[in-house]
C-alpha cells in the first residue's frame, strides 16, 4: 500500500467543492447517529459546547469541528496537508463559521498546542499508522487535552464486514486512493488506553445499517454513472441506530477521558 504522506493527501484533497454540497454535507453528518452520540456525551461531560476550545486533528474538512463551532465552540483545524486545509478554508466559509486551521504534523505538535484544549479529535486518522508511530498517534490525541478533558478518536472497525470486502475489491481493482489503512477492534484500542493510562473510556459507533452503503449495488452504480446526490438537507432524516453499532458498525469510535 501507498505510504501516507502529505503529497497523497493533496492529491485526496484537491478538488473543487460547490458551497451546496458543503451544507448538504454538515447537514447530512448533523443528522448522524455519530454526531448525535457524541453531541449527547459532550452535553453529559461538559454540560455545553459554548466556551469549549476543541482541536481537530488529520482535520480534512473538519465536519464534525464544524459541528461544535455552530454550537459556539472555539475551533482549531491541524493537519500535514495543504490543500486538506484549503478544503477546510472552503467548508468553514461556505456554512458560515470559523476555526483557527493549522499546519502541522500530528507526530510533532508545538508545544504551545499540548493541554490547551476541552476536547480534541480525529475521524479517519490513526489507522492510517502502524508500528510506534500508531501509540503515538493516539497519545498525542490526550496530550493536547486538559485533565479531564474528553477525546474522541474514530476509527474504522475491523469486524464490519461491509467495509472489509469493499477495500479488498477496491485494492485489488487500484482503486484504493488513501494509502496505507490498518482498522481497529475494540480489544487494540482497550489496551492503547491501558498503554497510555486512560482508564476511563467507552465505546460507540455509526450505524451498523448504514455501513451497508459499501456493498450496496444501487449505490455503485449510482457512483459508476456519475450520478449526482440530491443535495437538500431537507430530504435527509434522522440516521437509525441500533444495539450492534459498538460492536460492528463501520466507524468504531473511542471516547476517553484525561486523567
């Protein structure tokens, strides 16, 4: 597989975004049983998003980031990527919000970023690393967190059978654009925790249902042929989730707490 490097995630980044697709977007994650668990948890923890500082890491467009500035969060994107960050100018400006965006390397962040922050958190990140670089990785997740602060770090899970037959096909046809990506069970992120000395956290997912879109037909061709999403948030409904979603949905996410 590809090495992941700035230079492949410019070339993941660079396109051209219309201000529609970026509403219906943050709409469509809005209304995602992931958002609404971890709007839930937030609500719990830290009783509400106004005056929370939060950090994005391996930002991309920085959706869910763009989440928490609607609800009055201070927002801070980072990532390695130029045109990732360009992506996220784009996404920010065209709902309306702000976030502070960053370039820098997760692996090595400046010292004036670490424990400055309420929440901080990755969709799509860390299983795009291996070795010791895949500790450190998720460390520097609770290293940029106050104590007790709140991390999230969402993941692709292993166990969700959709997903791992769409990447085998689309691996072995040469259409597998993200480099390097090495999915998670629930057992590997437990034992991260126990690594890094979290002993508070728990675990959640998107919707089991929902994953199915890798393998469905109607949608591949739909891709195949071109044809584009009708882009009104107000045709999307609520997504469903159900008692399976922690243990095979496609996105496994990790919520842990600093001590």
């Amino acid at each position: 597989m590809t090495k992941n490097t700035p230079e492949l995630w410019d070339s993941v980044w660079e396109s051209d975004w219309a201000p529609e697709q970026d509403k219906y977007d943050l709409a469509k994650e809005e209304r995602g049983i992931r958002w609404r668990r971890i709007e839930r948890i937030i609500r719990e923890e830290l009783a509400s998003f106004e005056g929370l500082k939060v950090i994005e890491i391996g930002a991309g467009a920085g959706t869910n980031a763009a989440l928490m500035a609607k609800r009055s969060a201070t927002v801070t994107l980072v990532d390695y990527s130029s045109k990732a960050l360009e992506r996220a100018r784009h996404f920010f400006a065209h709902n309306r919000l702000e976030a502070n965006l960053l370039r820098e390397d997760v692996l090595a962040l400046p010292d004036h970023l670490l424990g400055g922050f309420d929440v901080a958190m990755s969709f799509g990140l860390t299983e795009h690393f291996s070795g010791d670089d895949r500790l450190a990785v998720n460390r520097a997740h609770f290293d940029l967190v106050r104590p007790g602060g709140l991390v999230f770090i969402s993941v692709p899970n292993k166990w969700n059978p959709p997903y791992r037959i769409y990447k085998l096909v689309a691996q072995a046809l040469g259409r597998w654009k993200v480099g390097e990506e090495y999915p998670y069970s629930r057992r590997e992120l437990a034992r991260l925790c126990e690594q890094l000395g979290v002993r508070q956290y728990r675990f959640f997912g998107d919707s089991t249902w929902g994953s199915l879109r890798f393998v469905n037909p109607l949608r591949i061709a739909s891709r195949l042929r071109g044809t584009a999403e009708t882009l009104d948030p107000a045709s999307l409904r609520p997504e469903r989730g159900s008692f399976l979603d922690p243990y095979l949905a496609y996105a496994l996410v990790l919520c842990g707490k600093k001590p």
